[in-house]
C-alpha cells in the first residue's frame, strides 16, 4: 500500500512496472516520446502560418472575413509553398500519441475522466489532420487556378467556391464536435482533482492553450497577431504537449515512499 498523505502517480504502461528502475526506464521514454511530439508540432505551426499568416490583420481581424479572404488566396503564396504545407498532415497520428501521456496522469480519474476524454481529443487531432491540413489548401485552389488560366467567368468561379467550402465543413464537422467536446471535459476531469495533476493544471491544458491563444492574439495588432492566431491549432497541442512531458520529468527522481511497500 501507499503512504497516506503522499501522492500517488499510476503507473506507466498497462502493466505495473516491478521495482523503481522499471518505472524510472517508462517514464524516460514517456518524456522522450513527449519531446519528439513536441519536435514535430512545431512544423506544424510552420504549415500553419503558410496557410492562414497575413502581416496585415489585426488580432480582431481574425475574427471577421478578412481572414477568408487570406486562406482562400493562399495569402498570395505560390502553389508550390502551400502544397509544402500539406506536409504537416502526415505527421498527425505522431501528434494524437500526445493524449496517451495525458493518459498516463488522468487513469486514476477512471475512464469516464480519462480515456474518453483524451480518446475524443485523439480522435480530433486525427480528423483535423485529415480534413484541416488538406482543406485548407483546397480553398485556395480555384484562386490559385484562377491566376493560372486567367479565368474570367466569375459565376463559375463563386459557386465552385462556395461548394469546396460546404464540402470542407460537412467533412469537420465530427471533429470540431469532439474538439470542443473532448476540451472540455478534459478540462473538467482536471477540475475535479481525482487526476494526478494539480487543478491549477488546466491553465495548460487543451482548453487552457485554447482560451488563452485566442485572447491573446485578439488583442495583438498586425503583424504579430497572426504568429498567434495562424497557428493557433499548433499552440492547442504543443502547450499541452509540452506541459505534461515536463510533468512526467517530475518523477524522474522519485522518492522511495512513493512507491508500493
């Protein structure tokens, strides 16, 4: 049994691990697993800046249709730099791996304020790799095309448009659900205290990253609102990514009494 008053972090890995330096090796690559995530997150934020980065927009600016009128036109960046962008979808599944360390720290919550939660947000990630990252480009196909062939039929144009972007929401529409959903009640599950992590830790949380990048970048001026708020996907999973790997190195030394007699 543990000792009462000290507190207890679950395990790594389904199988309890049988002496302090089986646990010390899983929670070592659980914190080197966590930093190669955050690696690659950060070309993300790359591809995200080439899809929605406009030095004339204001924070506010983001949040009206100025903003459409930057991702549709790729923001007048070649076809080649915005097919470049595409990369990052490739690399979502190594980003849902994320929420298994979350995971790790949420089990003594149960799986009601564990494995649901993360599994929505899992889920999220792997739908807007495949829906996000390719559809933003494809908005700005036509207006690409356009300069291309000099098209001049504009009625064709517009209604091209307009059923790309349908055809692009109706496909993100489960994963903004599970978005939102699952950051929410990711977010509670902190809240309640029966996480391994402090309450104060949803300040890092998705939400917390959510809430906080958005604020933040709404009251920026150009051009450093859109560093904020065009990769504000890649600060929803960096900053939580990055939180719990260095949580995970807090045990790193353990101390004897927190360990099963």
């Amino acid at each position: 049994m543990g000792h009462p008053g000290v507190e207890q972090f679950p395990n790594p890995g389904i199988n309890a691990p049988s002496s302090k330096e089986d646990l010390l090796r899983r929670l070592t690559k659980l914190r080197l697993l966590g930093f190669f995530i955050c690696l690659l997150i950060l070309w993300n934020g790359v591809c995200d800046l080439i899809y929605g980065y406009s030095p004339d927009l204001g924070g506010s600016d983001y949040f009206s249709l100025k903003i459409w009128e930057t991702v549709r036109t790729a923001g007048g960046r070649s076809h080649a730099t915005v097919m470049l962008a595409q990369t990052a979808g490739w690399l979502y599944p190594f980003y849902a791996l994320a929420y298994y360390l979350w995971w790790v720290g949420m089990r003594p919550a149960g799986l009601w304020l564990s494995g649901l939660p993360c599994g929505l947000l899992a889920y999220a990630i792997l739908m807007i790799g495949g829906i996000q990252h390719c559809g933003w480009a494809f908005l700005s196909v036509l207006s690409q095309a356009k300069v291309v062939t000099g098209c001049t039929d504009q009625a064709f144009y517009n209604t091209a448009e307009t059923f790309i972007l349908e055809h692009f929401m109706l496909g993100d529409l489960t994963a903004l659900a599970a978005f939102y959903m699952g950051s929410i009640w990711h977010a509670g599950a902190i809240i309640s205290g029966r996480t391994s992590f402090p309450r104060w830790f949803v300040l890092v949380s998705p939400l917390g990253a959510l809430v906080f990048t958005l604020v933040l970048g709404l009251i920026m001026p150009a051009p450093w609102a859109g560093l904020i708020l065009a990769p504000f996907g890649t600060w929803f999973m960096l900053i939580p990514c990055l939180a719990v790997t260095l949580w995970l190195g807090r045990f790193s030394t353990p101390k004897p009494d927190q360990f099963p007699e």
